[in-house]
C-alpha cells in the first residue's frame, strides 16, 4: 500500500476543530473514545474508497474498540474535554480529503463515543483482532480495507 499523506494526529486535530464548526454541534461530546472511532471508521472508509491509508499509523485492538496509540497517549494528556485549536490552519487538509472527512462526521459524528465503540465492536477486523491479554494487536490496514469495501456508504460533504 501507498504511504499515507497524513498523521493521525493531523485528522484528529481536524476532527476536534470541525466538531466545535460544526452548526449542530458545540464539541462538548468529543472525547478522547470518539475520536479514536472516528479515526478508525474515516480509516476504513478511506481505505475502501481509495486503496491506500489516510494515516500511517497503526491501528489497534484495544478492550474498547479500535485504537491508534500514539493520538491516544497524546489526547490522554490533555483533558476530557478536547478544546479547538482557534489559530488551526484548515489548510493543512486538502479540500477533497476535507470533503471526505465532513462526510464522516457527517455519518458518525452524531453518536455518542460509546455507541461508536459498541458500534465498533461489530466489526470483523477489531473482533478478528482483539485479545484481552494482548493490548497492543495490531489490526492490519487490507482487513480493514477489504471490511469497509463491503460497507463504503458514506458520502463526500458537499
């Protein structure tokens, strides 16, 4: 696969900045939880729709569903409540893989993070993967994809 022209962190950080945007939206539902699974979905769906990985980080099975550590360690430093950035520069996102991305939030930004977790847990790749003695399984980018393919529903923002 192709490398990835985005961190994790940089889709997340686009995630939190688009929730407090957003008209329907104050931000104040976005944890840590929910951006993980919305990292994991925009994953799969990006994965599906274009063949390679949004981000290069792995993502993992974890007891709460998928995960990518390295935005995990970071958010989990910050607080609960994860504040925009009021200089974030909408730039960094390409405008098609903005388009993308609003379409994600668009499709799962409304449910809460346990719902998305719960939501999560029904996915072959997670439940192929997880090992509740093994915190960090890695869950491989072509299960992923070839998971999403079979669901890829989920519209550009227009």
């Amino acid at each position: 696969m192709t490398q990835a022209k985005y961190s994790a962190q940089q889709i997340a950080q686009w995630f939190i900045n688009w929730a407090y945007n957003d008209d329907d939206q104050d931000g104040d539902d976005l944890t840590n939880l929910k951006v993980q699974k919305l990292l994991y979905y925009a994953q799969g769906h990006y994965l599906a729709r274009y063949g390679k990985p949004l981000f290069s980080e792995p993502i993992q099975a974890w007891a709460h569903g998928p995960v990518v550590p390295e935005v995990y360690r970071e958010m989990k430093y910050s607080s609960d409540d994860l504040a925009p950035d009021s200089d974030y520069n909408w730039s960094l996102i390409d405008e098609d893989t903005a388009s993308f991305l609003a379409g994600i939030w668009d499709t799962y930004g409304q449910y809460s993070a346990w719902k998305l977790r719960n939501m999560s847990h029904d996915t072959a790749p997670w439940k192929d993967r997880f090992n509740p003695d093994q915190k960090s399984t890695v869950i491989p980018n072509e299960a992923i994809r070839q998971y999403f393919s079979g669901i890829d529903t989920v519209a550009s923002h227009q």
